[in-house]
C-alpha cells in the first residue's frame, strides 16, 4: 500500500484507522480497488487537456484511496491473495496511466525538454522493480515471503509517487526544474533494479 516502504508500522496503523471509517459502507475491498482506479481514469483525462493542476489533485487522491483496500480487509477479515494480487495490478495502471499522461503533457518537446523520454523511462523503471521481485519468486530463486518483503530499494511506489508529484508541482515554478527531478526519478528507479537484484543473488537458494 501507499507509504508502507517508508513507515511500515506507521502506515499499518492508519490503513486499519480508514478501514474503520470506509467498512461502514457496503463495498467489499476488491470494488474498493477498483473505485480508487477512477480518480486516476479522469486524471489521465485532464493531463491529455493539458490540465496539469487538476490531474496533479487527482492522481493524489487515487494515491490516498489506495490506503482504503487493505484497510477495510483488515477491518473486515477479509485479507485475500487474490486481494493483493488486484491490488497490486491497480497500482500498475494508477502509474501507467500518470506516467503515459505525463509523456503526452511533454509533447512537444519545447514545452519540457525531455520530460516525455523521461516519463517513459521511468515507466519502464517502474516495472522492472516490481518484475525484478516478482520473477525471482516465479523462479524459485526467493520462495520465502518475509525475504521477498526485504526486497526493497531506494525507490519504491511510495517514493516513486511523492517523487512524481514533486515534479509536477515544479513545472508551475520552472518546467526545467520538473525536467531534473524527472531525470534524478529515472536514476533512482535504475538503482533501485539493481538494488534487488544484488538482493535476490544475496538471498539465493542455490
């Protein structure tokens, strides 16, 4: 969920606070998943109108809603696999659809140098840190589910988002500012790749 790689503890304890709040209405954590893709949906929308301002609120409100899932399956009992597993997919096309937005923003390139090559690699950071875990557990390599949790790195989707929103909050004081911390992002994103790599070889099986 949102922020759990900076404060695990911290970030358990509100998630259970929201789930208290949100299990009162009468959806079950999975459409709950699904809502939080809307506010992504319609900022997609405003980045193509070049709306910058109004995809940057919404995009940060379906980074809020994606604390509510997990609450409410916690709240409820109905923590699930599956769960997770759409809960994590969500997370791709929350970031998907900020981050193909933010490339067609950048378009033409005069507007802000580079920032639509930097989107897209970015992107592709983005899923090579979540592949790098995941295909490790798929070959068998990490099998143990608390080791493959100790599989983090300086950039995950917490970090990554704040990181995203930084920049897009910079373009409104200098676009070439938003242009660097795009470019610093894909550095750390590339660290991150190798960060979990280094890991998975430490925690090996073979």
């Amino acid at each position: 969920m949102a922020m759990k790689s900076l404060f695990p503890d911290l970030s358990k304890r509100i998630g259970i606070k929201i789930g208290i709040i949100f299990a009162q209405v009468p959806l079950s954590p999975n459409k709950w998943t699904i809502i939080s893709l809307l506010p992504a949906i319609a900022g997609l929308y405003f980045l193509l109108q070049h709306e910058l301002a109004y995809a940057l609120g919404l995009f940060v409100l379906a980074a809020a809603m994606d604390a509510i899932d997990g609450g409410v399956a916690r709240v409820m009992g109905r923590v699930t696999n599956y769960g997770a597993y759409l809960d994590g997919m969500a997370d791709r096309f929350v970031e998907a659809a900020l981050l193909f937005g933010l490339m067609i923003f950048g378009y033409p390139a005069w507007l802000v140098p580079g920032w639509m090559w930097l989107s897209g690699m970015l992107f592709f950071g983005t899923t090579m840190t979540t592949f790098s875990r995941a295909y490790a557990d798929h070959r068998k390599v990490v099998t143990d589910p608390e080791q493959l949790t100790k599989i983090g790195g300086i950039l995950e989707r917490a970090e990554r988002l704040i990181l995203i929103f930084a920049s897009m909050v910079l373009f409104f004081v200098q676009p070439i500012y938003a242009t660097y911390v795009m470019a610093f992002g894909v550095f750390l994103a590339a660290i991150t790749v190798l960060q979990r790599m280094w890991a998975v070889r430490r925690l090996r099986k073979d």
